[in-house]
C-alpha cells in the first residue's frame, strides 16, 4: 500500500539511514545540524532581545519549509496529512490526559501562585495567545523539528529511537533562549511525544496538534511564564 503522504518517486525520511552515505556527506550534514540546532540558539540566548522571539522562530521555520519544498526527495503530502493526524488522535488524547494533571500538580507543588495567572490576570490577552500560538508558533516549529530534521538529518540515525531522541534534544536545547532549565525540560519531554507521533502517523499536522494541546494548557496553567517571560525578564 502506497503512503499517503509520499509524494511519487520521494523516499520516506525514516528510511534514508538505509542507503550508504559517504563520510564527507555525513560530516557535512553534522556540521549543519550543530551549527542550526546548538550555535544558532547559544548566540541567540546570549543576545536575546524583547521581540526577538518569533521572528527567530519564523526564520527558522520558513528557511526549513523553503529547503523541503525544492527537495525532490521529500514527501510534501507530510506537510499535512488529515488522514495520518486523525489515526493518531486517540493516543494524543490518551496521552494528555495522563501529563495534563501531572503538569498542574507540579506547578501547584512549585509555584501555586501562577495557577491560572494569565487567564485571571488578563481573559484578554489569554484567548489571544490560545488562537494565535499555535498558528503563529506551532506550525513553524514543527516544520524545523519534525518535518525537516527527521528528513534532512534522518540518514545519520539508524533508529527511529535515536531519530526521536536527537529531534527531542534539540528542540529542548533551542529554549535556552528562554533562560531557564525548565522550558528546556519540557520542551525536551513534548519533543519525545511530538517526534514519535510525527513519526507513527507521518502528518505534521498530528504533531502541530500535540504541540498546541500542550502549549496552550502551559500557557493556560501557568507555566507559560517560563516559555516566554522568562526569555525577556533578564
């Protein structure tokens, strides 16, 4: 059966590992990889600036979405795929259930003053950022840590685990330009849950759901301080 996210003649990004790659090929993607996923966040968490946030974010996402469009490899239909999205939604949903409340009752334990700051402190400014997070956020974010780095860096894994765990790690590394270890945490534990839904349903658009399930109730909670406050209260 064909995939349905595969566009004819592309090879699926999990499976660029088994095709032999020479050593300057695999040295040179490294490079890239360390230089867009470690270098570029380091200088930026050292020169960070009120409003820098997502026009970095939007740079990245849009260079990344610009590189998979014009490579004939890549399957496009991944980009979106409502059919891959809908099959994954259960476990999605499974999975929220169970980290929703953890991530309440942590922040109760932690710092029971931010329960629920932004949506008491200003309804207004909260049902902004539930309708425009995800759309001016998510999506972008997912291009750069899903759909382009499983497919571009994909032939130096041979795992699916080690692809996961290295999209994961990167993703929470890019949140040091937030300063503070606990949006790189959780961003590094959301990276594991969106790269393996990516990865099983092959649809962004399953991921991008995640992502955004997860983002709004931080920002919902309370944590949402950490993920973007913190980046400009220096």
């Amino acid at each position: 059966m064909l995939d349905p996210a595969r566009q004819p003649g592309a090879a699926p990004a999990e499976n660029a590992a088994a095709a032999p790659n020479p050593p300057v090929f695999r040295v040179a993607r490294w490079a890239e990889c360390v230089a867009l996923f470690v270098v570029a966040p380091t200088v930026l968490a050292v020169f960070m600036r009120p409003g820098l946030v997502f026009p970095a974010i939007w740079t990245l996402g849009l260079l990344c979405l610009i590189v998979l469009v014009f490579d004939p490899t890549f399957a496009r239909g991944r980009l979106w795929n409502a059919r891959g999205a809908a099959g994954s939604l259960r476990g999605v949903l499974a999975r929220f259930a169970v980290c929703a409340p953890l991530l309440a009752a942590l922040l109760w334990l932690i710092e029971p003053d931010r329960l629920l700051d932004l949506p008491r402190r200003n309804a207004t400014l909260w049902a902004v950022v539930m309708v425009g997070y995800p759309v001016l956020s998510v999506y972008a974010q997912e291009v750069a840590f899903r759909a382009f780095f499983f497919h571009r860096y994909g032939p130096l894994f041979a795992r699916r685990g080690a692809m996961v765990a290295a999209s994961a790690a990167a993703f929470g590394y890019a949140h040091v330009i937030m300063h503070n270890w606990w949006a790189v945490g959780f961003s590094a534990v959301g990276g594991v849950f969106f790269g393996f839904t990516y990865a099983r349903s092959r649809s962004l658009l399953a991921s991008c759901i995640e992502h955004a399930l997860y983002g709004c109730f931080l920002f919902t909670i309370g944590w949402g301080w950490y993920f973007y406050a913190g980046s400009v209260a220096r």
